[in-house]
C-alpha cells in the first residue's frame, strides 16, 4: 500500500499560458511582472507570503522550449490547418511513478498528439482516447476510487484530462464538461484537475474559435507536456481559487508485529480536504474585462495511516 502512494509525490509546475499564469489562494501573478524582475527575488518574496508554488519555474516554462518543436510531422501539421500561434501550454512531472502510469500517459499522449477540433467541434477524451482497456493497449495504473488509491487498466489518464482541461480553458474555449477528482491531485492546484470515466465521466470542450486548433501531446521520462495551437491568440485568462473550507487529515494507527519495538511506519501518508471555490478573469484586446465563476469543488480528506510495533 505504501508503494501505491508514492503517486502523491510529484513536481508540481505553475500552469503557464502565452498569455496568463495560473493562480492559487487567490494571488495575482503578471508575466510581465516574471518577464522583468529577478525570478530569484520574485520567488523569495513569494515564499515568504506562503507562495506554494516558486515563480522561477514559471519563467522556466517560457523559455523552455517544447519537445515536438522541430518535429517533422508536427510541423506539418500546423502548416496543414494553418495553426501557427501557440494558445496555451502546460507541463507536469511525477517522480517515481507507479507501474503502468506513465506507460498509459505516453501511450494516450501520443495518440492525443495531432488531433484537430474543427470549428464549432466538441472534443470529448473519451472518445478519442477510450475505452481504457487492455485491448486498447491500456495497463493496470493508479485511480481513485473514494477516499483510496486502487489499482485500475487504464489508471493515469487522468494526469492527460486535467492538462486538456487547463490548456483549453487557458485558451478560452469552452468546457462542455469536466468533474474534479474525489481527493486532490499533486500535479494541479486544487479546482484546476479534471478525472475520466469510461462511459461516466469524461472531459469535452468546444472548439468556439473561428478556426481548426491542434491539440499536441508528448512525454519526455516522467515529465508530460501539453499545448494547444490555433489561428488566433486567446485574450489572456487567469485562474483564481479560494479555499473555502480546509479539513486537517487524522491519523489512525495499528500494530505491525514485524516491526521492531517502539517503531512507527507511515504507510499511508494523509492528505487534507478542502471546499475550494474558483473562477476566471478574462482580459480582452480592446480592454473589457470578463469574470466566469466556475463554481465549487469537494475533495475529501484521507486520514494518515501509522503502523507502530509491539509494545
């Protein structure tokens, strides 16, 4: 059990569109703010107001260039749709990842990887993607199932619903459907995550633009990227979240008789809960400025589990 939730630990990098940041606890973040000051002294200054996660890494992903740039078939594509401006993008990495997890996000990453959303299209990853069975190539990978991490085929495809889901809404299109998972994830902030279900649960947006847009996918070791290309660049969108709520994880405890005497083992570490409340800004050309509520998001606490030894 404790292997299976080694899936918790993981990098967490700040979402970053070409034209906005993601944000968290209701900070305001300004890429030109990155763009022209220390990152170093930004990221300082930031941890010492309870920042969670460190800016430097967001001007990191502006320079960073993509791993499909100066591929063939990638450029063919765009030239193909006419889809040259990049609209968002997004990358998260998960270290030691459980069997079969990154195999089924490489594997529904590269067939993600050049698919076109026509205009007035709506993209639904179940679809493209599913059903997430062993026929399709899917392995056993990690899921939750309520308040625990359980092996499932197909387990991990979650990781490429919540980057669709934060690439599409930081390029304005709009979500036809998304569901938050029932505890957080590490790899987005809480509000910013989207879970899949075959023939439950699944993530579908509209292609709402006036042209076709690419969607492109890959993963480099454990690292996932994602970004989507159109023909015109979105105006510049903003998350926000509040914590409305915030439940402390407990811990339960039991004897492990091989244990040594007096010893104590986490096997499974808590996770807090929380009420988070979300919503975006949107800022256009010609100046308006638009709010979008997005509503609430649940994710239940998971209590910490502590073998002790004998007495």
């Amino acid at each position: 059990m404790q292997n299976l939730f080694k899936y918790f630990l993981v990098t967490i990098f700040i979402v970053v569109s070409v034209f906005g940041i993601s944000q968290f606890n209701i900070f305001e973040v300004d890429l030109n703010q990155i763009s022209k000051a220390s990152p170093q002294k930004i990221a300082a200054e930031q941890d010492a107001s309870g920042m969670v996660y460190p800016l430097v890494e967001a001007r990191k992903q502006l320079l960073e260039p993509l791993p499909w740039e100066e591929d063939a078939k990638f450029k063919g594509t765009i030239l193909k749709h006419h889809t040259p401006i990049m609209m968002a993008k997004y990358h998260a990495t998960l270290h030691d990842p459980l069997p079969g997890e990154m195999y089924n996000v490489g594997l529904a990453a590269d067939r993600l990887a050049g698919t076109v959303v026509m205009p007035g299209e709506i993209f639904s990853q179940n679809r493209k993607l599913g059903p997430y069975t062993s026929a399709k190539g899917y392995q056993e990978g990690p899921m939750y199932k309520g308040t625990a991490v359980v092996k499932s085929t197909g387990g991990g495809v979650c990781k490429i619903a919540s980057l669709l889901y934060n690439v599409a809404t930081l390029s304005n299109l709009r979500i036809i459907e998304r569901h938050n998972h029932s505890m957080t994830v590490p790899y987005v902030p809480p509000g910013q995550d989207a879970t899949v279900y075959y023939g439950v649960k699944d993530l579908r947006f509209l292609n709402n633009t006036s042209g076709p847009i690419v969607i492109w996918a890959d993963t480099v070791g454990n690292t996932l990227y994602m970004a989507i290309y159109g023909q015109n660049k979105p105006p510049k969108v903003t998350w926000h979240h509040e914590t409305l709520k915030h439940i402390k994880y407990w811990s339960i405890y039991r004897t492990n008789f091989n244990l040594p005497k007096g010893t104590e083992k986490v096997v499974v570490p808590g996770q807090d809960g929380y009420l988070v409340r979300s919503w975006l800004t949107i800022e256009y050309e010609d100046g308006k400025i638009e709010k979008k509520n997005l509503g609430k998001n649940w994710y239940d606490a998971l209590p910490q589990v502590i073998e002790r030894g004998p007495k």
